[in-house]
C-alpha cells in the first residue's frame, strides 16, 4: 500500500484535540489508558498527562510576533500527529501545537493514536522505534511535506547527548527532561515549526 493511500486511511479515525482531550479525561476518570496494552504504567502517566494537558491549556501562549507568523500563513495544511494518552513528551507538546493551529483556520490538527494506526506508525519510526508524537505535515492532496517529532529540537539533542555518555535515559533524567519543557514553555516547539512552515 503507497504511503497517501495509508495516511489516508488513518485520516478516516483521525480526531480533534477536543476530542482527543475529552478522551484523556475519560480515560484518567476510569482508570484506563489507550491502547490495548492496559499496564500499570501507561494508566499512571495517562491519569499525570491529564493534569498536564489541563495546565498547559490554559498557561501556554504563542508569543506575538511568533503568533504573527502563523497567523498570516496562506497554505492549507494538515498536521497530523500520532500519539498515545500515556505518552509524557506528547503532553507538553500537543498543547502547544493546538494553540499554534488555533490561530489560522488553513492549519488543520488532527489525531490519530499510534497502537490504532500500525502501517502509519511504521512509516515512521524514529531510529528503528515507534517513539510518539510524531508531526506529519500534509498537503491537501495528504502527501507529506515534513516530519517533526518526536521531540523539540533542543530535547532532542539533550536526549542523544544523554544516551551518547550513559547508554540509556535514568529516571532522573526523564525529570529533568519534563524541567526543561516547563521552562521553555513551547518556545522549541513554536520556532521549530516556523522553520518547517517556511520551507513547505
């Protein structure tokens, strides 16, 4: 199958970041989390990310003269993110990413979760792995013009350096990981995605 065909496919169970929220408060309510795999862990981070998600809602704002940018964007694209509910990075990102499309009705968000969309999901994969969320921008016609994912640039390259000198990512570093992200307030994330706006 061509890759349009399968992310035209996926965009059939594509919802909203409305929907994807009501979801996640669903899920915390009830104990569960997406995805078949029901582990201890995965219900844990997803009832977490729920205050994240709510936290990051309100406190998150687009800076002006970045919010300019966006707002005056003349292409129609889709952003299409795979993700999961129990997903950490995904909870301080898809926030941001929301407020960015909320400013210009030709960016369309759309959500789609990773355990669901497996020919999606192994399109592409990060390094051999299925790490979430993974951005694809796409074109009218649902070709992809960028991936993005599955971190802000700068997170990125702290958790290459990390894994470079010690092998694998500790607990401690995961903390300091989440640190950085309520420090930089999505300013990665927000000059990340200028950069690829400009270029497609």
């Amino acid at each position: 199958m061509s890759t349009t065909k399968i992310i035209r496919e996926s965009l059939l169970y594509a919802i909203s970041y409305q929907s994807y929220r009501n979801l996640i408060d669903k899920y915390a309510e009830e104990g569960k989390s997406s995805g078949p795999e029901q582990t201890d862990e995965r219900i844990h981070y997803t009832a977490l990310n729920e205050k994240r998600y709510k936290r990051l809602d309100k406190t998150i704002e687009i800076p002006e003269d970045k919010a300019e940018f966006f707002k005056k964007y003349r292409r129609s694209r889709t952003l299409l993110v795979i993700v999961e509910t129990w997903c950490a990075d995904a909870a301080q990102i898809l926030p941001v990413i929301n407020k960015i499309t909320e400013l210009n009705p030709k960016l369309n968000l759309k959500i789609v979760f990773r355990d669901d969309n497996e020919p999606l999901m192994n399109l592409f994969l990060t390094n051999g792995g299925k790490a979430i969320p993974v951005v694809l921008f796409l074109d009218l016609q649902e070709n992809v013009l960028a991936r993005w994912g599955s971190r802000p640039s700068t997170a990125t390259k702290m958790v290459e350096d990390y894994k470079a000198a010690h092998g694998a990512l500790t607990p401690e570093f995961k903390e300091e990981l989440q640190k950085w992200y309520n420090q930089d307030k999505g300013l990665t994330i927000i000059n990340d995605f200028i950069k690829i706006l400009e270029e497609i």
